[in-house]
C-alpha cells in the first residue's frame, strides 16, 4: 500500500503525518488509483493526533464499519470496525 508507506516515512522521521488523505498524497506524488483500496473504493484516512493516523478500506463489501474492513493504526494492520 504506497499510502502506507508514506505515512511510515512521516512517523520514521519524527514529522507531524497530513492532516488529511489528499495533502499527504500530494506531498508523495500519489496519483488518484493510489488513494483507493483493491476494490477500487476511496481509503478512509483519519490523523489522530502529530503521529497517529487511521487508515481504512471498506473491505469486500463497500461498507464502513462492518467485520470485513481492513484497518491500519498507526502502521500496525488490523481486521474489523473500529479500535
């Protein structure tokens, strides 16, 4: 996942992650096919504090907050809702 990636460069650099999907795709040249899950769908993106984000696809099914959905915290990869 390029967003991954991006947003471990932030946190391995001591910097503040974006405050939002579209400037951190920006800042890295991330064209719009990389902003979106295997499904085609948009990435729900959240910064939670300087260093702390929130990434998530829905998942097979196309809806947030169901037991399919793939969710990142912090570079740590988790499987179902909401932390």
């Amino acid at each position: 996942m390029i967003l991954a990636a991006a947003l471990a460069n932030f946190t391995e650099e001591g910097e503040a992650v974006p405050r939002s999907l579209g400037s951190l795709a920006e800042g890295f040249g991330i064209q719009e096919s990389g902003r979106r899950d295997a499904w085609g769908r948009e990435l729900d993106y959240e910064a939670r504090g300087a260093k702390g984000y929130r990434l998530v696809s829905a998942g097979s099914d196309g809806l947030f907050d169901t037991d399919d959905d793939l969710v990142m915290v912090n570079g740590r990869m988790l499987r179902g809702g909401t932390p």
